[in-house]
C-alpha cells in the first residue's frame, strides 16, 4: 500500500481515538459503492457491538436517521467523487457534528471536500490489489476496529492485505479457464440471477445492479441465500441461470442449502466457492474477509468475458451520463 493511503488512513485513525463516544456507523453511498461498504457493515456487526447501518445516500438525505449526531462515524464513498447524493449526505453528515470520512478515486472532487477526513484510492488494471477501492476500503475497516476492538488480529491483518496482489493474480490463474468458459455458455442469457449471504451480499448485489443491469442490460436479481426459500425459490427451472457464491464464514449453511435444491432443478447453476481459494498465507480470523475480496476478482473475470462474447463493453451506457436525470 502506497504511503500516502496509509498516512491518510492513520489521520483517521488518530482523530477516531480521540472520539471517547462513538456511538454508531453509518455507511453511506449509492450503487456499487454502496455494495463495497455492505462489508463494513457486516464486520462491524461481527466483531463490535457498536451499531452500524448500510444507507443509499438519498434516503440518508431524505429520511435522515434520527441517531445521526456528534457521536456518529459516517463512512461515504463514490467512485467519481461527484455523486450528487453521497456529496449532499456527507455535507449533511457533517453539519450535524459526524466524523466524515470519505473514500474516492478522485482528490479535490466535491466529496473530497465535503468530508473531514478524505481516503484516496487508486484504480486500474496496473495497480496493486492493496491500493484498489477494496483494498483501501478494508486497511480502513480493520485500522478503525483496532480502536473500537483492539485486537492483534486487526494488525494480522493489515499484514495480509500487503498479500492481496499476489493472492489475486493466484485466483485469477485458478479461475481463468472457468471464466471463458462461463462467457461463452452465458453470452445469450437474457437473466441471471446472482446469490449470496454473509459478507458476500454486497458483492452480488454490485453483479446484478452494476455488472449485468448496468453495464451488460442483462436482465437480473440479486437473492439473499436466506431468502431463496421464501419466495424465489419458485422460478427455479431447468434453463434459469444463478451463479452462487458459497462462503468460508458462518453462513455458509445458506449457500449450501441453496446449492443443493437448486441444482436439483437447473441446469445453470454456477459456483464460486471461496473453499477452493489457496488462503493458506492468509491468517485464520482473516479468511472470511480476504476472501469476500477475491470472490469480487472472480466475478470480474466473468463479467469480462461475458462482455467480451457479447461484444458489449463495460464502457457503454444509454442512460447514465448521457442526459440529465
């Protein structure tokens, strides 16, 4: 990781431990970068008994929570750093005394400047996996529930994340071939459903809203593996495409259970299981989370593959960016 990320992330650091009251966390964003904070929460629901909460930036804006005050940490993301609403929640944040702290790709961006404590991360297919959004984003998690929960394991692993870059380029080689062979089978797929619990929530929820529904038009449906049984489990058929990620961590009984009637009645069910990750350098309590990042390495390959088959480039939109809306 790249010294000026960490000296920005231990600016952080030292102001949170000045905060003697931290009340709750509140991770604010829209999109995809919503879905990358959903593992915020979850650790945070984990490992502390502080309250944390996941919150599309608007509904923040407009429905305020009514514990957002001076005890308050407000966690706030954009790619870009220009996503009007995530700007206009971490302004609002802030007025109301928040600990701000924001992440982007993008420095001097309007979010940039609207929170107090501005995270940097860097982007591209050259950069290493520590200083990606996911990478930062973690090394920021695990630096502030050292304060909140000091344990040595936090530092453990930080300690793994300078291990991500060669992790990754290791489970892109394992999955490479599954991956083209995925593109090729799916390209014609007019629906995919995505599937996941945990941790790994966020990261499906980003596969079908952004990856396919956004930057593929594939129609999609993001289903909590504790929720296939109550309702979704119904269209289950022989030609119904889902790819299912199967966690390492406490529920993975949902993955599996959902593994087992589905495959009963589709054809089409694809797996990443994080059982099958090489997480031998990777130490014990940190398993869970590291891998929650390479699952989203995976799911990538696919979705470039499956863009390249369909000669649809992740670049394109009709709507966003296009108009005013």
């Amino acid at each position: 990781m790249r010294k000026e990320h960490q000296e920005q992330i231990m600016r952080v650091v030292k102001a949170l431990e000045e905060r003697v009251n931290v009340k709750n966390f509140y991770f604010v964003a829209c999109g995809g970068s919503q879905a990358v904070l959903m593992a915020g929460q979850y650790m945070f629901d984990k490992e502390t008994i502080v309250p944390a909460h996941v919150y599309t930036a608007n509904e923040f804006v407009y429905n305020t929570p009514k514990a957002l005050s001076k005890d308050s940490v407000v966690i706030s993301c954009s790619h870009s750093g220009n996503t009007p609403e995530t700007v206009q929640a971490t302004k609002l944040a802030r007025e109301n005394g928040a600990m701000t702290i924001a992440l982007s790709n993008l420095e001097g961006s309007p979010l940039w400047e609207a929170a107090e404590y501005p995270v940097h991360y860097d982007w591209g297919k050259e950069v290493d996996a520590s200083d990606l959004n996911k990478g930062i984003l973690y090394a920021l998690l695990f630096s502030i529930l050292n304060v909140v929960e000091p344990n040595k394991k936090w530092e453990d692993g930080l300690e793994d994340l300078t291990k991500l870059q060669k992790l990754t380029v290791k489970v892109k080689e394992q999955y490479s071939e599954f991956a083209k062979e995925w593109g090729k089978k799916s390209k014609r797929e007019k629906i995919i459903y995505t599937i996941g619990s945990g941790i790994n929530y966020g990261e499906m929820y980003s596969t079908a809203l952004c990856w396919f529904m956004e930057m593929q038009w594939i129609h999609s449906g993001v289903i909590h593996s504790g929720e296939y049984f109550h309702g979704p489990f119904e269209i289950t058929d022989y030609d119904i495409p889902f790819l299912l990620v199967k966690s390492i961590g406490k529920t993975r009984y949902l993955d599996q259970r959902v593994e087992d009637f589905s495959t009963k009645f589709s054809d089409e069910v694809s797996i990443i299981d994080q059982k099958d990750f090489d997480l031998s350098e990777v130490s014990l309590p940190m398993r869970e989370y590291i891998a929650a990042i390479l699952s989203g390495v995976v799911i990538r390959q696919l979705v470039e593959s499956i863009a390249f088959e369909r000669g649809h480039s992740l670049d394109v939109r009709r709507y966003m960016w296009q108009m005013e809306y």
